[in-house]
C-alpha cells in the first residue's frame, strides 16, 4: 500500500512539474496495475532445502541469516563448527561453515553431547530434559552439552561472532 502512496504521489508531483495532471493520474494507475502482478520480495530467512535435509540427514535447519551453512561433510579443512550427537539411524556429526565474521541459524538437531566452535566465538542455545540453556565459547573451544542425558538435548541456535 504504501508503494502504491508513494508512485501515486510521484506521478503527480512529476504531472505537475510538466503540467498534465491528467497523464500523471494515468501513469499512476499504471503502476498500480503492474505492482499487482509483480511478485513479493519479502525474505522469510527459511533454511533453502530443509526438508530435503531433514529427510536425509535427521536434523532440522529452520531459519537464519544464511551466514551459518551445513556442509555436506566434516572431511573439508574449512573452519567449522561441529555438532557432535547419539542420534540413531543417522551421522554422528554436522559441520557447519560460517561465511562473514557472524552469523545466525536456528536449527533442531536432537540427541547433542559436544559442541565445537570453530575459528569464531559462539553461543549456542540448547534444552536438557526440556530446561533451557545457553553456552558462550571461544573461538576453538569445545563443550559438553547434554552428555549427562543426550537423549533429551536438542541443540536450538548457534550466534557466530
């Protein structure tokens, strides 16, 4: 709505400025026209491929600021964050790249016990038995993260930078 005010009031500043106001209102109706057909641009910052990933590698990868991806493996010398889980039936490890100096990813990974930061300082945010937590490390830290109970720890977010 406020494109349309704004081509509106566009239009007749620039019908006046020429001096038909007429056309201005024309051109106006125009774009209105064309705005309706055009598509939305609006980012919603979901995971491109989530399902697909979800289906074959068992975790959830929900939103972020597509600064925080997962690597295909963790045999790359990329500096990654790894995920290391007792999840059944699939890896026992997610690698993850960060491009920039920070980056966001809110994500469902079950069955957690050891966190690697990487080359960046991080936080992560977890539950254990359904109590919320949150770990800060430096850059080439590692943390246990639900060790004492991995069946019920799920890995929640991961802050780069």
């Amino acid at each position: 709505m406020r494109m349309r005010a704004k081509t509106l009031w566009l239009a007749l500043a620039l019908s006046l400025v020429g001096g038909g106001a007429v056309s201005g209102v024309a051109m106006a109706t125009e774009s209105d026209a064309e705005a309706d057909t055009m598509g939305s641009l609006v980012e919603d910052y979901s995971y491109p491929g989530a399902a697909t990933i979800k289906t074959e590698r068992g975790i959830e990868l929900i939103s972020g600021d597509g600064n925080i991806t997962l690597l295909a493996d963790c045999s790359s010398s990329t500096p990654k964050i790894k995920i290391e889980t007792f999840l059944a039936g699939s890896e026992a490890m997610y690698c993850f790249a960060v491009r920039g100096d920070s980056g966001y990813l809110k994500l469902n990974v079950p069955n957690v016990y050891l966190i690697w930061s990487g080359d960046e300082p991080l936080n992560a945010k977890y539950t254990v038995d359904g109590v919320a937590g949150s770990v800060d490390l430096d850059a080439n830290r590692l943390k246990e993260v639900g060790a004492s109970s991995p069946d019920a720890s799920v890995l929640l977010e991961l802050r780069a930078g």
